[in-house]
C-alpha cells in the first residue's frame, strides 16, 4: 500500500537526497557512487520511514537500457579494437573467473550456503562497475587507455554476469543444470542480442537521419536503448548486448547521419541523464539496506562482516 500513495514524496525525497548527497561528494572529493550509497543507507534507518523495496525486473527494464546506450555511443572504440584480445579475456573469461572464486569462497565459509546459491551471489558480484571505478581513475589522472579498457569492460561483462546469473537461478530453482543447455542458450543470447541491437541501430540512425529538429533527434536517442533492450528480452537474447549493440551502430552512423546541433545537445542530455539514474540508483541500492539487515536477524553481526570481508577479498 505504501508505495503508490508516497509516490510522489519519494520521488522528491529521492532527487533531493541525489543533489544533496551529489554536493556534499564534490565538497568532500569522495566519488559520488560511494558517497550516495552510504548517504542513502544512514537515511534508510530513520526511524519511522516506510519501508523501500525495489522490484529487480523493473529496475533492470527501467535503468539498464540507457545507461549501457550512453556507454556505448560515447565509447572509444579506438581504444577497444587495439585491446580486443584483453577486453574479451576480462569480460568473458575473468567474469566467469570471478563468479566461482567468490563462488568457492562463499560456499567454504558460510555454513549452509549451497554451490548454487554461492555461484548465483558469485554472478551477482562478478561484473565490475564501471560508474565508481571511472570516477576515482580520472581523479587519479590515470592513462586514458586503462579508463577505456574499464569502460569497455563494463559495457560487455554485465552481459556475461546476467547470461550467468540465470543459469545459476534456473539451477537453484530445478535444483539441476545441464552445461549443454546452458551453453546454447548463452550463444541464442548473444547472437540474438545482437541481431537485434544491430536491426534496431539502423532503424534508429535512418530515422534520425531524416529529422531535422533536434529536441525530437535526442528523444529518440532516450527511447533507442529501450527499443533494443526490452524485445530482446522478451525473446529471451541478451538485452544487454542489444543494447550495446544498437548503441555501438548509432556511435559509428552519427558522424554520417546527425548535425552538429544534436550531437552536442545529446551530450549534454546524456550527461544529465546518466548521472541521474546512477545516483538514484546508487542511493536506492542504499536506501535498501535497513530492508536487508532486518531479514538477517538470525546472524550475529559479526558473523556477516566476517563473510563480507571474505567475499570481498575473493
């Protein structure tokens, strides 16, 4: 019942927070995803605040698609052909790599965790984030290549961590899996998704060919990672690599296909665009935790920081 009547509230509650905290990170030089995740947890346990939980679908329909388009249209793919070699070692191989680490640390720490449930939270912490990771590398003035290299990578690995993350959840839940049937519907997935993401770049970059005025030319732009995401999940592809993809087609069709008014009028409406749903999404991933420590009443803190820390590590 809460969550439709206050809306609104925490709508503006939550932007509120996003500019506060996002102010209070420049003040202090903290990258803005570090500092909104824990702004949002230590709003999270005032007492008397409704309760927030989130629905992953809907979030993953709502906030991935144009955060991985504007990765991709503004992607350097100089960078990423000379580094083809080492960007699909880490977005597929070192993912996988990853995943059963942790995989192998959760199971072998945490006393009633199965190998399934350890290999879906291995999926989950598998793919790096590129948001915090660009954020402190440009303040360290780290080489232009290695910020690419780690930009590229988190185009591409989520793609690898969710193909994972649902073999390991179908396995968890039928409790059997079959490596066969895994391997094909990881190659239908990426095949398709990037058919897709492929068809729906052209459709995008003719259609914005033939328009001249820019507010339209750039809502279009908002709505192309939607239109490769959300038909390739419904036909069980990767939305990740459809979108890319279409965003990978757009990047190499624009100089041919848009005017300069638009060009730099998206630029800056993806800048917008991309720092808002991060910070809303790391404040939410915030917000959430008092919801999560409160199913935990049966472990003794300790315990679980002790497993954090591991987990980490690995």
């Amino acid at each position: 019942g809460h969550t439709v009547n206050h809306v609104e509230v925490f709508v503006t509650g939550l932007l509120l927070v996003v500019a506060a905290l996002g102010a209070l990170a420049c003040r202090l030089s903290v990258p803005y995803p570090i500092m909104l995740v824990i702004g949002g947890a230590a709003i999270g346990f005032i007492p008397g605040l409704p309760e927030i939980t989130l629905d992953p679908e809907l979030v993953l329909a709502l906030f991935l698609p144009p955060l991985l388009y504007k990765s991709a249209i503004y992607a350097n793919f100089d960078d990423f052909r000379t580094n083809l070699r080492g960007l699909t070692l880490s977005t597929v191989v070192l993912v996988l790599v990853t995943m059963a680490g942790v995989a192998a640390a959760a199971h072998t720490m945490i006393p009633g965790m199965s190998w399934q449930t350890a290999f879906v939270l291995g999926a989950i912490l598998s793919p790096t984030d590129p948001v915090a990771a660009a954020t402190i590398m440009h303040r360290l003035n780290a080489p232009r290549r290695l910020v690419s290299s780690i930009e590229g990578e988190g185009l591409f690995n989520d793609a690898t961590a969710l193909v994972a993350y649902r073999v390991a959840v179908s396995a968890t839940v039928a409790g059997a899996f079959s490596l066969a049937e895994a391997g094909l519907r990881f190659v239908f997935g990426v095949v398709a998704g990037v058919a897709i993401g492929v068809a729906v770049g052209l459709m995008s970059a003719w259609v914005r060919r033939h328009i001249s005025d820019p507010q339209i030319s750039v809502t279009i732009s908002l709505l192309t990672g939607y239109a490769a995401f959300l038909p390739a999940q419904a036909v069980d592809a990767s939305g990740v690599l459809a979108t890319v993809a279409a965003g990978i087609v757009m990047a190499i069709r624009s100089p041919e296909v848009l005017d300069a008014r638009p060009r730099l009028q998206g630029y800056f409406v993806w800048d917008i665009v991309d720092f808002l749903i991060n910070a809303t999404l790391f404040a939410m991933t915030g917000l959430q935790l008092r919801a999560i420590v409160a199913g935990l009443d049966d472990y003794p803190v300790g315990a679980l920081a002790g497993y954090a820390l591991v987990v980490t590590a690995a």
